[in-house]
C-alpha cells in the first residue's frame, strides 16, 4: 500500500513514536453524527437496520416486508433513495454543539452498510449520487471549521465484507422461499459485496487482497479529500499491514499538512470481536462504557444520547439526558479520557426536542464548569465516592451519583486543583475526604459559578465545605482549590461488603473495583462476570467489613476458555494462589477451593484478585469470591 514520505512506517515499532497532540489533550468534549440511511425508515430497527431486514423473521424484515415490500423486489439499495436529509442545517446544529462546549466534530464516513458519505471516487454508492445527493462528509467538514472545530470521519465498513452477504441470500420458507434477496443481483454488487459465504456479523477474519484494497483506497480518499484531524475506525487496526499502512499515511501526511506537527488523531479499539490493536500506536476508544481508571495516555468513549441511530419516542432507559450526560463527562475526564457524544438526527436532518434540551443542559453547565473540564489534566487519583467500586466501567445516570461522589481535574500547570462534586447534600455541607488535614495545606477554595466567598476547614476528616442556599448548576458543581503539591488521604469506602445471616461474604463482579484499562463487567446473555481482562498488570479489589475476626475458606468462581491462567487473592499480605481449568465456555461457570485467610481483627480491608505472571495471564470471567468462616 503507498505511504506518505514521513518519519511514520508501516510497522508497530514505527507507529509507537506517536504523541497524542495536545489539542486532543484539551479538547474533553467531541460531537458525532452518527447518520446516514438508515435514518430513513423513520428510525425503525436502529443501527443494524440495513443487515436484518435480510434475516427472515426479525422484526426489521418484518417491518420492511410490510411497509416497502419483499427484500428481493425493494432491498437496502432502495431504502438509500429514501433518504433524503432535506432539512439538514449543519450550520445551525453546529451552533448548538459549539455552544455546548464541543472542541471537535466526528461525521459518519461510511457504516457497516458499504454506504459513502462523501463524494467517493472508490464507491459509486456515496450521498453524493444517491439519497441526498448532498457532501455530507463536506457540509459538516465547512460547518466545523468555519467554527474553529477540528473536524474527524469515523469509519465502520471495514466489515462490510461479510456484514452485508446475508443480502445475496433468500427466504427459507414461506411464499418466497428460494428467491433470492436483491443482493444476489450483479447490478448491486458494489454496495452489496460479491457472494462469498461468509454471514457473519464481526470483524472479518479473511477477506480477501481485493477488499483490503478497496477498504485503504476508500480511507485515504477520504483522509486526502478533507483532512481530517481525526479518524475513528470502528474496530482494532483493520487488516495488520494495510491498516498500518494507512495509519502511517495519515499521519505522515498530517505532518506535512501542518508544518511537521503531528496533529492527527486516529480512534482504534481493543477487545473480543475487534481485530489487531497495540498500544501506543493510537488514542484507544471505549464503545458505550469507560475506564475504570487513569490512563497515563488520553483515551476516547464514544457514547450516544440515545440509540446510535435515530429512534422517535424511546422509553426513558434508553436515552440519556442532560444531567447524565454531564455527570458522565465529568468522570471520563477525571481519567484522562475524552467523550465523543452522539445526537441522533433524522432522516431529514433535524435533531428532536430531547436532544436539543440536552444540549442546552451541556452548554449551561459547561459556561460554568468548563474550567474544571477543558485543557486540565487528571490528578493523582481520579475522584472519591460509593461509586467507585459498583460496576467501575459502567457508564452511569446522574441519579446513581450523591455528594460523596467527587472527581477531580487539575490546571495544566498543576495550580489549581478542581473537586466537581456530583451531587448536592443536603444539608449543604460537601466533604472532601481525599483533602484531609494530611492531604498538605490548601491556599483557598471556590465554588465556580458562586461569587462570594464560603466557610471552609480542613480537618482530619476532610475538607468541610459551607455550599451556598443556591445551587450555580442543577447538576455536579465545582470547587477550585489553589494549594501546593497535595498528597491524597486514602478513603475507605462506606459501602463496604458485610457478611450475611449466615457468616458468608459474598464478593460479587458487580460490585467490584476494576483497577486498569482491560477488564469490564459483562452482564449481556447468561454472563454476570468481569470480563474482556486482557492487561497482565490489571486487577479487580473489594473492600470488605469483617466484624467476626477469624479464618475464612476461600471459592472462587470463574469461566474461561483457555486453561493454565495462574492468580493470587490477596489481602492484608496473605496470598492465595489459583489456577483457572476451562470450563468450555464464557457463560460456563466453576467453583475452585482456594484455601484459606484469617482475620486477626475485625475492620475494614480490601481483598483483590490479581492475575500471576508468568506464566502468559489468559483472560478469566470472574464471577465472584466468597469467604466462608471455617468451622471450628
């Protein structure tokens, strides 16, 4: 593949040179439009709209037979005519993500449906030629940078090789059983792909020279034509070398496009079902949930408002309001991560009643609080509160946050330190306990968005803040804090885990505190574990009360697919050694006797599953530990 004279090879070695520039550094807050045809069916079936209406029985197929028609006479290629964004304003929405503290704009590029957003020389099947026969791409690129945006394309068709091949197959029963879908059809072949077999729905494994080809001409059209800053590829690195290729391509030709700075951004993922990724190479990105954790390098979630794409009239669980999209902005900066933050649009353009509230909430809140949020930098730990060690890389709603739920931010020039308190107590004292008297002195304290001064101590129990009778934002405000170099006290969790009626302690996934950027809870299907632990150095704790001092049996339960994955339980300086056996199967669960642990006293302690390396750590699920007291 041809790559841009630069400094960047297509080689991981290579690769780790890359420096995250320091505009995505301050950036904190990215708007996607995460758009395209299939908006145009009134937003029924979502984000895999263009795949299901090929699988007989869905609800999409039933839906496209029933309003549109049989998928071998009116198919996806029809359902691209449909939309027709004929009340597409980036310009005013523009205004609105502007005003909502947006630092940078991401526009759909191509998603799984094989379908061009932009004037495509490599896909005749592009907005330009059809459905709208507008530059998507070039409409929000004009938008962004008449703004001062930087501007981004996401990528998603990488596995439209096989994503789209359920359209080349037919009914197998009913009246048209045996007629194949229009995707069989040659005249469709490029939107549809070639047949080849292969149905399914994740990352292609295989595919051939020809589609590794296709996929990086596509990509550096994209990156030539409109120079984005940004590139986000939903996936791993695509294809080993030809995705290091065009890495290095875009970000050679970054270079020279800005003087021999390195401004380039390119979003990659790790995980099951992903393809290939490195660390360093790239800024990580986190679909839907968060770190549990400070990364040491700025990362990326990308998260939705509601539904990926547009759904009219969604139930209250499905979508995110104002509040909890700020309370979310809030802890994912206090780990040194970025949001990207989908607004649903319409097939026509427009942006609902509910997403333009949420944006007036993020704009509201950020004219206050925006000092505490763009250009800082994570401080020594990212925050204090219950919510810590409940289902650390879920992302959560406003209404699972209290005043004991802080997160902090500090000024590039470590100056200032921000407390951003995500709920209000009640009786108007706010407690840092992190900023104990041990902590080291503190100069003064503010509330940003309050202009008079507030009665505050610090005092072994933490820094006693008087809040104002009037709240400067209905949701999470902050302290501004100038002090020296402040050490952090250490909390004990009041949400310790107790034993039950019966002696036990119970130590389940849900509850506990992920230490690191692999591990996530799982809870989709018949799983209930912390899963996807890739990082040998990442551990999971608890903190645990034992009010009756003594010894405890120890079970650990856990799947895993891969046998020979050695561990330790840890806590108080005891050590429990473990070995996983396969249990054939993620949602497959075994119960292992570890040994034993005693309490000499009763108190406070945390417990911690930590992986043994060597020999190779191989994930594990780990469902839950229990201690039982030993009988005497």
């Amino acid at each position: 593949m041809p790559v841009a004279d630069g400094p960047f090879k297509p080689t991981d070695a290579s690769l780790q040179q890359y420096q995250c520039p320091e505009w995505f550094r301050d950036a904190k807050l990215g708007i996607w439009s995460h758009w395209g045809p299939v908006a145009a069916p009134g937003g029924f079936g979502g984000n895999w709209y263009a795949r299901q209406i090929y699988v007989q029985g869905t609800r999409e197929y039933v839906h496209h037979a029933q309003t549109y028609g049989h998928p071998s006479k009116f198919g996806y290629k029809d359902v691209i005519e449909l939309w027709k964004a004929e009340k597409f304003d980036p310009d005013r929405l523009m205004n609105l993500y502007v005003q909502a503290g947006a630092k940078y704009f991401v526009s759909m590029g191509a998603h799984h449906d094989n379908f061009d957003l932009w004037n495509s020389k490599h896909q005749e099947w592009n907005a330009v030629n059809h459905g709208p026969k507008k530059d998507i791409v070039g409409l929000w690129r004009e938008a962004a940078l008449k703004r001062g945006l930087r501007f981004g394309v996401s990528e998603h068709f990488a596995r439209s090789y096989n994503w789209m091949q359920r359209s080349h197959s037919s009914d197998t029963n009913g009246p048209f059983a045996g007629v194949p879908y229009d995707g069989a059809d040659p005249k469709y072949a490029r939107l549809y792909g070639p047949p080849h077999g292969d149905t399914s729905a994740g990352y292609p494994t295989h595919p051939p020279v020809a589609w590794k080809q296709e996929w990086f001409n596509r990509m550096q059209d994209v990156v030539d034509s409109y120079q984005p800053d940004l590139v986000y590829s939903d996936g791993g690195i695509p294809f080993g070398e030809v995705g290091r290729s065009f890495m290095a391509d875009f970000y050679n030709k970054n270079m020279k496009a800005h003087g021999g700075r390195l401004e380039a951004v390119y979003n990659i993922k790790k995980g099951r079902d992903c393809g290939d990724y490195v660390e360093g190479v790239a800024v990580q990105d986190e679909e839907n949930t968060v770190l549990a954790g400070i990364k040491e390098q700025p990362w990326q979630t990308d998260a939705s408002i509601g539904t990926w794409f547009f759904v009219p009239d969604l139930e209250p669980k499905w979508r995110r309001t104002g509040p909890d999209v700020i309370v979310m902005l809030a802890d994912i900066v206090a780990k040194n991560g970025n949001l990207l933050l989908n607004i649903p649009q319409r097939g026509d353009g427009t942006i609902d009643a509910e997403a333009e509230q949420v944006l007036a909430d993020l704009a509201a809140w950020t004219k206050v609080n925006g000092e505490a949020i763009f250009a800082t930098r994570p401080w020594k730990i990212l925050g204090e509160g219950p919510a810590l060690s409940a289902k650390s890389r879920g992302i959560r709603r406003a209404a699972d946050y209290t005043a004991a739920d802080i997160r902090f931010t500090r000024s590039k020039d470590g100056a200032t330190l921000y407390a951003i308190a995500l709920g209000w107590p009640a009786d108007g004292k706010l407690v840092v306990r992190s900023l104990a008297t041990a902590a080291g002195p503190i100069g003064e304290v503010s509330l940003l968005g309050h202009a008079g001064k507030l009665d505050w101590r610090q005092s072994a129990g933490g820094l006693e803040v008087t809040l104002p009778g009037a709240k400067p934002c209905a949701t999470a405000n902050a302290l501004k804090i100038t002090a020296g170099d402040l050490k952090p006290v250490p909390v004990v969790y009041a949400n310790a885990v107790a034993a039950d009626a019966n002696g036990r302690i119970l130590l389940p996934a849900a509850k506990a505190r992920i230490h690191g950027a692999t591990p996530k809870y799982e809870h989709s299907g018949a799983k209930d574990q912390i899963g996807y632990w890739n990082g040998a150095a990442d551990f999971v704790s608890w903190d645990i009360k034992v009010t009756k001092p003594g010894t405890y049996a120890v079970e650990i339960a856990y799947s895993c697919t891969t046998s020979g994955s050695a561990f330790t339980i840890e806590v108080g300086g005891q050590k429990l050694p473990g070995t996983s056996t396969s249990t054939g199967a993620w949602a497959t669960y075994r119960t292992d006797q570890l040994g034993q642990l005693t309490f000499d006293k009763p108190g406070i302690y945390e417990i911690a599953v930590k992986p043994k390396a060597p020999p190779k750590w191989n994930s594990i699920g780990l469902k839950s530990v229990i201690l039982a007291p030993h009988a005497n």
